[in-house]
C-alpha cells in the first residue's frame, strides 16, 4: 500500500512471560509493515521485560516503557497513547494474538469508507492457545446508544483514526477501562463500522476477573457513575438494561463454526 499511514500498536503488560512473545510476533508477522509497537509493562516481576527487551533489540519499529510501580492496563494504555505517533491506533494485550491480514484489511477498510473507528469479530482460544469453534461476531453498525448499554467492542478489534478525532485516552478503572475508551471514542466518531471477518484470536484465562460475572458488576457501574457521571440512581437504570442487554441480547453474537 503506498503511502500507507503509521499504525501504532498499544500492548500493555503485566507479569506476561508466558504469552507475550506469541503476542508480539502476531504483530511482527502482520502483512501491513507500516506500525510500531508500544509495549508498556506496569511493574512486572517477571521475565516479561527481558523478553520484551529482546525484541527490541532486534526491531526499530518496537519500543519499550516501564513504570516502577502498577498502576494497571488503562494508566499502561494512556502511556502509549500519549506517546503514539500513528494517524491509526489500535490495541491488542499481551496474551492475545492478531491475525496475519488483520492491520492490511482494518486499515483499507477504514480508509476506503472514511471511518473514526471500526472493530471485528474474533475468535475464541483456551488458556494454553488452542482454537475454540466459537466466534464472536462484530455487529455491522455500532452506535453509542447501543454501546451505552453493553460494550460489543473486541478491545483486541477495536481501531480509531486519531487524526480525525484526535487521542482518546482510557478511563482509570482496573477493569472495564477499554469500554470507557470505545465510549469516549465512539461519542467523538459519531458512529463505528464493524468487520465481519474475525481478525484476532482471545484468550480465555480460567483466573482472569473478566470471567468472574459477579466482580465485574461493580466496574460496570463504575462506567455509568464515575465515567459518564450518571447519577446513583441513573447508573442503577443503566446497569438493569446492561444486565438484559449482556444475558439476553449480547450472547447472540457468539456464533459456533461449522467443523
């Protein structure tokens, strides 16, 4: 693609040492070439900087920052964000992988129908990387009232066009944080186009609070109350469509492949 606009990539870390070298290399293997990396390890324990410094060492376009003490993934992503140099920035965790054509087919999908922001649909995979039958389909078309009540944005898809609405940073939440982003972001962009295609593969971790429904309730709630600024008893009026929304209507989305 000539002339092809500066992806950057933002990969916060925590004690990854297992995963993220397969994390790394999924971007190190993308068709598009024009990106850089911005790893941000939050006081990891681990071997995590030193493999991280290994790749480095042996490729430019990937760059390491540090913090002394955790603060967690949003402070980590607002790190690389600020020091992001791309027209397009898109997110992917350290134990998550991209696919091969994922940048090339994201970037021209934007740039063809003139998007602020786009997402995909991505693939299910176990703790230890292997390929589950289950998709989670991207709608075709997300608007911020549809966000608003649960968020069906893959953080691992998610891709915004900072030269048209300038750097959205994430809220400082530990968890939930990537839905506060895609907020902010889709309230700026107007609307958001999803891909069909599934782009990414997400790892299912068993100790992972992102599978403990019952603690993700309060970060849900801290969206609606401390993100948007909602009122208690606004953001409890919220949080009982999210709960219909996240049961009732969302899990349409996961789809079974035909094996």
């Amino acid at each position: 693609m000539k002339n092809a606009p500066l992806v950057s990539v933002i990969m916060p870390t925590y004690n990854s040492a297992e995963f993220i070298s397969g994390a790394i290399q999924s971007v190190q293997n993308q068709k598009y070439l024009n990106w850089e990396l911005l790893v941000i390890d939050d006081a990891s324990n681990d071997l995590t900087v030193s493999l991280v410094e290994d790749f480095v060492s042996l490729d430019s376009r990937i760059k390491l920052y540090k913090t002394t003490k955790n603060l967690g993934a949003g402070a980590s992503r607002n790190t690389g964000i600020k020091a992001a140099k791309g027209s397009f920035i898109a997110f992917l965790d350290a134990d998550d992988l991209w696919l091969p054509e994922k940048l090339v087919i994201q970037v021209n999908f934007m740039l063809k129908k003139n998007l602020a922001m786009s997402f995909s649909s991505y693939r299910l995979m176990t703790e230890t990387g292997q390929l589950l039958p289950e998709i989670v389909e991207s709608l075709p078309e997300l608007s911020y009232k549809k966000l608003l009540r649960s968020n069906y944005v893959g953080n691992l898809t998610g891709m915004y066009n900072a030269d048209k609405i300038g750097k959205v940073y994430s809220p400082l939440l530990r968890k939930r944080q990537d839905w506060g982003l895609w907020l902010s972001v889709l309230e700026k962009a107007g609307s958001a186009l999803g891909i069909q295609q599934h782009l990414a593969n997400y790892r299912l971790r068993k100790n992972s609070i992102s599978n403990n429904k019952t603690a993700l309730l309060k970060y849900n709630f801290q969206i609606y109350n401390r993100v948007l600024g909602y009122s208690f008893l606004k953001s409890c009026k919220y949080m009982s469509r999210f709960l219909w929304e996240h049961f009732m209507v969302k899990n349409r989305q996961i789809k079974t492949l035909n094996q």
